[in-house]
C-alpha cells in the first residue's frame, strides 16, 4: 500500500524468577565439584598409592651402551701356526654430538678433517648425520650417541695430526682397534674365507651383532663364525633428557673370539699351490688353455684335510672392513675365471679313469668280472651301434689280467661289461623285474651325488653326479619342450657350423628318446664319462676307502676350537657316514696294481720312474673329455704305503690333482702333484715339509695373540 509500513511483532521476554537462577547455579557447582574431588583422587591415587607412579625426568640421566667390538679368533695350522690373525689399526671417530655444541656446530672441525682424510666436509657431516625418516643415506645408522668411524686405517700423518693438536679438533678422538688380517696372503683363501662388515640384513638375522662387527661369509670364517666372533664389550653413557652424553659409567671389555685349530699345514698347502700355479704355466707353455685346477692332499685313516689348493684365487684380505667397487668388480669380471669358486670342494668334473676304482670295485662285488681271470683288451667295441675305443686306440693282443687291465687303463675292458650289466638289466626289466643298476650303487655308495659333508657353508661343496633311468626320464619330463624348441631353432648363435649341427642333433634326439638310458650311457660312467662328474674332494674320499677300511668320510678342514685360556672347547671329529661292502681284499689288489713301483706297467708311472720313493706311492690317472674343451687332467695317487697289523695295505696320504684342459692325466696332473711328493719325502736331499712324513697326531700349544684395553 502507498504510505504504507511494515511493523514486525516481536513477544516481551519473560524475566527468570529467582527460583530458577539458584537451581542452575547449583548444577553448575556440583558439575565443578564433581570435577574437581575426581582430580584430586587420580592425583592422590598417583602420588601415594600407584606402585608404577611416573617420577619426575626433567632433569633425569639416562643410561645407554656403546658398543666395543670384540677381536675375532685367530684361525691356525694343525702346527699352530697362523693361517688368519689379527692387527691392530687405527681408527678415526667423530662424536657429532660435541661437534653440535660448539659456536660453528663443528663447521670449522668437518674442514679441517677433509684437508686431512680427503673428499669434502659436507660429505663428512652428511655420513656422520644419524638417520632419520627425513634423513637419507648415505647417513649413520647406528645409536646419535655413539661415536661415528670415519677413517678405518688412518694414515699416520692424520693421526698425529690429531693427537697433537686435540684443540683443534674436538670430539675427534683416535682408537686403536683389531681387525683379521691374513698374514700369508691369499694362501688357503677358500679354505679360510673373509670376513666382512655387517649389513642390515645380517642385524635382522642376528639383532646381537652391532654395528662395527665383523662377520665371517665364506670358508671356516662362515663354518665357525659363532665361535670366532667373540664377545662385543660395553661403554656405558649417562645422557641427559636431550639425547646428549653427560658422563661415562661402567666399561666391560670385549672377550677375544676362540681360536679355531685346522688340519691343514702351512707347508704342505704352500708346496701344493705353488705347484699348482706352476703346472698352470707348465701346460700353457705347452700350448693348452690351462684354465683352473686343484689339489687336495687327505689324511685317509683319519678324514682329515692336510691341504686344499684351488686356482685361480684371490686375497680374503681385500674384504675387511668392507671390499671396493673396483676391487670387486675386478673379482667378478668374467675375464678373471670365478677365482672365488673353491674348485676343490665346489667344482664338478668328469673324472675320467680315476672312477675306475669304483667301477672295479663294483665289478668285483658283484662278480661280474674274477681277479684270477684274464680278459681281451681290443682296440675299440660296439655298443649301440657306435665304436668306442681306448685312448690312441691302443690295442693288446694278449688276455690281460685285471691287474694289467688297470695299470694299461683299458678303456675296452670296462665298455664291455657295464654294457653286459645294462643288458641284464634291461631283460630284468622286460620280466617285470627291477633294474639292479649296480654301478650306480656303488657310485652312490663311494659318495657321488651327495654332499661330502665337509665343515664348509652347505653352498660351497657340490655333490657331483652320474646319470641313470629314473634321473634320466624325471628330467625329460622337465625339459622335453626346451629339447624340441632347440631342435626346431638350430643354434644360430652358435658361430662353428660343425657345433652348431652337433648341437643340433642333440636337442633333436633329447626331443624325442630324451628319456632313454642307453648300454652305451652305462659305458660311458664305467670310465667316468657322460655325465658322470665329481669334485676333488669327492674323489679323494673315495680313494682314502681303499686305505682305512672302505670308510666313507665326511672329512674336516677344523681340528678343535679353544678358548683364551687354552681350554679345548670343541674337538672336531671327522664323522664315518658309511663303511662299503666291499672286500678288503679287492681294495688290495687295485692298490698293489697301480703301484708306481711297476714301472711302465702303471699309467701316470712316467713322472715317477727316476723317483727313489717310487714304490711307496701309487695312483690312477684320469684324462676325462669335455665337449668343445681340451681334456681335463686327473692324478688320485696315495703313500706312504705300508701294511696293517693284519697285512692290508694303507697310505698315510691320498693327494688328487686336476687340471682343466691341460691334456692327459700322465702329462700335466702326474708332475703337478710329483712336486708335491717330492716335498712330502725330502727329495734331492731336501728336508721333509712334515716331520716324520705324516700329519701332526697332537693339537699345538694355543696362546691368543691379541689384547684389547679399554678406549681412550
């Protein structure tokens, strides 16, 4: 409406009487007083009554721990001399904590340490900074507290440096430390191993270890790291609610580890890798690869490891304290032929005639053949329509008894009967019999296919092998469509044509009657060929049954542990894992067969023939063929002999050389391990590597080496 106002009603608020203001008043009274009686119960309750009632922590010390790490055992010869002892070093430490506390927060001390150590001051600070969610690596992983290395073996001119000049470098302090060092360089490296700094993976497995220890990761270092390792000692610290450190407490010095005894000598294992590397040279120069070798020298009475040499090999002392890039890029360059791998213990090798000791044995035991009868010894046989021959064809026209049979090594001899033993198999098999497969009993039996069992980490001792039905058709079944896709795709990478279609014809074959085992396969692992391979310590243990009764060994390189106070913690017994049935007769005759002392008659004879200890020793020889390789050479050869009280015939040592693609077994393997001998007996008026010409019966006085004082 035009003139129009627009009033808005609003009610009169009706006042609270009095009544109603005190009811709220008095709600709000209780409600405080309430409140107030509950807090004061809980406060009286925490004060007096609670037994687990908080005390006051504001200006409270806290106790931490520094950890000292404890010097590692040392690691000795069976004469107590060391194989692995420890050196003290100097070590530099940095307390960033001090340093955060001066006017620079240390900025003028981090300069100073780059001009003595090298690299930059922030790369200092930045690897001694503690780390954090918001600090990355590289940073300090250990407690803020602790001091922090900086420098492990410091220059001398840094340490003096320091300690004449402390003003100028506080929270810098100087510790003498152990580490392992390697007194003899990269002897009886595999045996040994190294030791390395621990990593975070090692802490998880193991929240003992700290920060600064050192752990063994191969070898005996690996075996007996528990005992080697010792125990860790403690710097006790007050810090204040802050984290920093006010004042020291108690100090509990580190306990040295054990000592671990071996059986190996330092001699013998110097003698037996020098001519190694010497035999190595020896076949190049002859025009063969030479790649890599072993020898094993075994006390076979007693299952104890005198000396392992392997090569290529390397210096464990490149590990302590943590190996360099370049170090180990060089280590693992494939140029540089895997010379961490322990060829004697981890390697696998057709054996060649070395496993005639198994095949005869087997031959013997099971009748099929008679030491009292004479067999032909032709050229070459048939079996599966292929012709297989001796070595050089030879051919002897005469019936050969199984002596003569051995010494010429005739290949012959053995095809035909592991082939006959295949055939009675197969009609066995045809009668819905089973196969006896006696060879490969007997195989299993001597220890081929299985862990030797020695005190080395599980990884580093291979089980070797020989094929039969069941192995044959199980992998088959696996590898049945690889065969057949190779077939089909003809190997063009593979430049050599002749290889290329060898191969070729393999997978094609493989594809389609992969699964059968032949009379010929049978042939093959008589004379330790096919697929038949071994380590040379495999083959040692077999040899040591022929001397000490048919035990097969599971063989030891430790002797016994002992603690600081020359108290033999542990004895390490070499254990018998089984005892062969096999006649001792039987291991009379192969040993009597090829003793060195008949002459021409004994393959691998000829290094020995001007040897005046000639017919002290004996040994087989081996030249076992590798496809698309030179051969690899084997000598398993035994002596001292002598006759037990119950006129067997028994060594004091069994030695096995092996040389990769060096030829025969007569020609690189035989004069490698006759150096070997010739120091074992004093040769050429030389005095004997061992005394008496035998391995020490009792353990050696045993005094640790190293102290540890407590830490400036």
């Amino acid at each position: 409406m035009t003139g129009a106002s627009l009033v808005l009603y609003r009610p009169a608020l009706k006042p609270l009487g009095p009544q109603r203001i005190r009811g709220r008043l008095l709600l709000i009274v209780v409600l405080i007083a309430s409140m107030l009686a509950t807090l004061l119960g809980r406060l009286y309750y925490v004060q007096l009554l609670d037994p687990n009632k908080p005390t006051q922590t504001a200006g409270a010390l806290n106790n931490a721990a520094i950890v000292i790490p404890a010097p590692r055992g040392q690691i000795l010869d069976a004469r107590g001399r060391p194989l692995v002892d420890n050196t003290s070093t100097q070590v530099i430490t940095l307390d960033r904590q001090a340093l955060d506390r001066l006017p620079d927060k240390g900025a003028s001390v981090y300069t100073e340490l780059a001009g003595l150590l090298g690299g930059s001051a922030n790369d200092i600070r930045r690897e001694t900074t503690p780390c954090s969610p918001t600090v990355a690596a590289p940073c300090w992983t250990g407690q803020p507290y602790q001091p922090v290395p900086i420098a492990t073996n410091a220059k001398t001119e840094a340490v003096l440096a320091i300690s004449e000049h402390a003003e100028r470098f506080p929270g810098i302090t100087v510790r003498t430390v152990t580490q392992p060092t390697y007194p003899n360089g990269s002897l009886a490296s595999h045996v040994l191993g190294y030791t390395t700094q621990v990593s975070e993976a090692d802490q998880k497995a193991d929240p003992t270890l700290g920060d600064d220890d050192q752990i063994g990761v191969s070898g005996l270092e690996e075996q007996y790291d528990k005992y080697l390792r010792g125990t860790n000692g403690t710097q006790d610290v007050l810090l204040n609610p802050q984290g920093y450190s006010v004042d020291q407490g108690a100090y509990k010095p580190p306990v040295q580890g054990d000592t671990l005894v071996t059986s190996i000598d330092l001699d013998v294992q110097k003698l037996a890798e020098q001519s190694l590397a010497q035999q190595i040279k020896d076949s190049r120069a002859r025009g063969r690869a030479a790649t890599s070798g072993s020898i094993v020298v075994m006390d076979p009475n007693t299952g104890r490891i005198i000396a392992a040499a392997s090569y290529p090999t390397y210096d464990p002392q490149l590990f302590v304290g943590g190996i360099s890039q370049a170090d180990y890029a060089r280590l693992t360059a494939p140029s540089a032929n895997t010379p961490m791998l322990f060829r004697a213990t981890q390697g696998q090798y057709a054996p060649g005639s070395t496993f005639k000791l198994i095949s005869t044995s087997s031959l013997v035991q099971h009748r099929e053949v008679s030491l009292k009868s004479t067999y032909p010894c032709p050229g070459s046989v048939t079996i599966d329509g292929r012709v297989k021959t001796n070595f050089d064809s030879e051919s002897f026209a005469w019936p050969m008894t199984v002596q003569d049979i051995l010494g010429y090594s005739c290949d012959t001899f053995f095809y035909r009967h592991a082939a006959d033993e295949y055939y009675t198999d197969e009609r066995r098999i045809d009668a819905g019999k089973q196969a006896r497969e006696w060879l490969q009993r007997t195989a299993g039996a001597f220890g081929v296919g299985e862990s030797p069992g020695v005190d080395l980490p599980a990884g580093e001792q291979a089980s070797g092998s020989y094929a039969d039905r069941e192995l044959r058709q199980s992998r088959w079944e696996q590898n049945k469509k690889t065969y057949c896709a190779e077939a089909g795709r003809g190997y063009p990478e593979v430049k050599n044509i002749a290889q290329r279609n060898y191969l070729t014809r393999l997978a094609s074959e493989n594809c389609t009657d992969g699964w059968r085992y032949r009379a010929g396969d049978n042939a093959d692992l008589a004379i330790g060929q096919g697929e038949t391979t071994v380590s040379p310590l495999q083959l040692a243990i077999a040899y040591s049954a022929m001397f000490n009764g048919g035990k097969i060994m599971e063989p030891t390189f430790g002797w016994a542990v002992v603690d600081g106070t020359g108290k033999v913690v542990r004895k390490i017994q070499p254990k018998v894992k089984r005892t062969l049935d096999i006649a001792p007769s039987t291991f009379d005759y192969i040993a009597k067969s090829l003793n060195f002392g008949r002459g021409w008659a004994v393959s691998g004879a000829f290094a020995y023939l001007d040897s005046p200890y000639k017919a002290k020793i004996g040994g087989k020889t081996g030249t076992a063929e590798v496809e698309g390789k030179d051969d690899t050479s084997w000598l398993a050869s035994w002596g001292p002999v002598s006759k037990t009280k119950d006129g067997h015939v028994t060594a004091k040592f069994v030695m096995v050389g092996m040389i990769e693609q060096a030829g025969t077994g007569a020609k690189a393997a035989g004069p490698m391990l006759k150096r070997v001998w010739d120091g074992i007996f004093g040769a050429d008026g030389k005095k004997p590597v061992l005394p008496g010409q035998r391995a020490p019966a009792e353990l050696p006085e045993v005094v640790q080496s190293a102290t540890v004082g407590q830490p400036r």
